[in-house]
C-alpha cells in the first residue's frame, strides 16, 4: 500500500478542501474529514492510473515519516508608504 500526505484545510462555508503535495498539489474536496479523506484516496488512484496510463512516473510515496504541521503566527506588515 503507497502512503501519501495530504493536507486538509477547513473552509469558512464547511466542508474541507484537500491538497496532495507529492502529486503536484492535486485537490479535492469533502464534506466531512472522512469524506474528504476518502475523495483524496479517489483522486490518487485517478491520477496514478491516468500517469501510468500516460508513461509517467508516479510520485514517490511518503512511506511511514508524516509531516508535522503548525501555524506560526507573524506581525502584519507595515502599510508602504508612497
């Protein structure tokens, strides 16, 4: 089984968006995290088949090492002065 991190982001009006890095930001999106967990699954298996399909490579699988992520908090940027 390949393992690929993807990388799901809340939106305001619900339901998450979800990016796939190795495979050149592919996204989806889904209602809940499980539905959106499983539409990342679907659109993998999709643009591997249509990589294969077409000769090229497939993006490397990210194995067992999963990222971590944090938000760091900066100052807003001083307003430029004409």
């Amino acid at each position: 089984m390949r393992r690929y991190t993807v990388l799901l982001y809340p939106e305001a009006e619900g339901g998450y968006s979800v990016v796939v890095p190795a495979f050149g930001w592919l996204a989806t999106q889904g209602s809940t995290v499980e539905e959106a967990l499983a539409m990342a699954r679907d659109v993998i298996e999709v643009a591997t088949r249509g990589l294969l399909e077409d000769g090229d490579d497939v993006p490397e699988p990210d194995g067992d090492v999963l990222p971590m992520v944090a938000a760091a908090a900066v100052a807003e940027p001083a307003a430029l002065s004409a």
